[in-house]
C-alpha cells in the first residue's frame, strides 16, 4: 500500500528531487570542509586532488577579474578575493559560488521527467545562466558595494531572490512543454 503512493510520476519526481537535491547540497558542505585548511575536518587528499569548489571559485574569479579588466578598471585579485583599484574589494566566499542554487537547479532538472537530451542542455544551460549573473554580480559588487554604507541590505539574499526568479521562470517554461504534451497526448 505504501509503494502504491511513491508510483505516480508526481511522487516519484518529489522523492528523486528531494533526495538528489539533499545529496548535491550536503555533499558539497562535505567536500568544502574537507577541502577547508582551518576546518576541522581538513583532507589534504581531497584538497589536493578532488578540490572541485576551490576550481569553481578560481573559474569565477578569473572571469570577474577579465570583465572588470574588460570594462578598463585596473584590479587586483588572488584565489578568493577581488579590489578594484580606486573602488571597493570583494571576498569570494563558499555562498558566493552558488553551490547551493546550482544544487536545487541540478536537482530538478535530473528530476524532473525529460528525454536526457533537453535535460543536459537546460541543465549547462541554465548554470551558465546562473554563473554570467553571479559573475554581474560580483563585478558590481567590486566597485559599487560600499559596506558601511549598506549595513541593511544582504547581497547575497538579494542574490537569491533575483536568482531563484530566473530559475522560476525557466523551470515553467521547461516543464510547460511537458505539460502541453501529456494534455495533447490525452486528447
């Protein structure tokens, strides 16, 4: 009688969203504390060799860095941080990265029911999307973000907000097709 329930497609689709969605986001909590030289759960191994995030921050780090170079501003960087000369400085953080938007987004598109082919496109797609506005919004926030002056605003909330409406947009038009098709398929 309980196997009867997770049957249906939209069951099916929570518990595999739910499920993938807790591994991708706590899995990465993982790694970062494994690959953290002041955690406590420091690995050198894993640091050394399976260091995906540290390669994600430095992939938006570089192109951060050769936007504003890009836009004539002189800045100066290293692997977790960015100072636009005459202008502000940013720390490049793990919640900068957007570890945790790219995990809900994978998540929904491995779960949601799709031939594999549209769902590798939405899904390099749409964390392309998300990284070009991260990178927008780390080049903004490099020159324009004044911290005693904007104590009551959290970019990263703000960040967020304005992400999660993109993905809210493109998730109903990705599953509006589906939707259009089983209703056809009834007819």
């Amino acid at each position: 009688m309980i196997g009867s329930k997770f049957d249906t497609p939209q069951n099916r689709f929570i518990v595999l969203f739910v499920g993938l969605f807790l591994i991708f986001y706590y899995g990465n909590l993982m790694v970062w504390s494994l690959v953290s030289p002041n955690g406590k759960h420091y690995n050198e191994f894993v640091d050394a060799h399976l260091n995906y995030i540290g390669g994600m921050r430095s992939i938006l780090v570089n192109l951060t860095v050769n936007s504003l170079k890009l836009l004539g501003y002189k800045v100066i960087y290293n692997q977790d941080s960015i100072r636009v000369i005459g202008r502000n400085g940013i720390l490049i953080a793990y919640d900068c990265i957007g570890m945790g938007v790219m995990s809900f987004f994978t998540a929904f598109t491995i779960a949601y029911p799709k031939p594999i082919k549209i769902k590798v496109i939405f899904l390099i797609a749409g964390i392309v999307v998300i990284q070009v506005l991260n990178i927008c919004r780390m080049c903004l926030l490099a020159l324009y973000w004044h911290k005693p002056q904007v104590r009551s605003i959290d970019h990263h909330l703000v960040f967020n907000v304005v992400i999660y409406a993109v993905i809210g947009v493109s998730i109903y038009f990705y599953t509006k097709g589906s939707r259009a098709n089983t209703r056809n398929a009834k007819d």
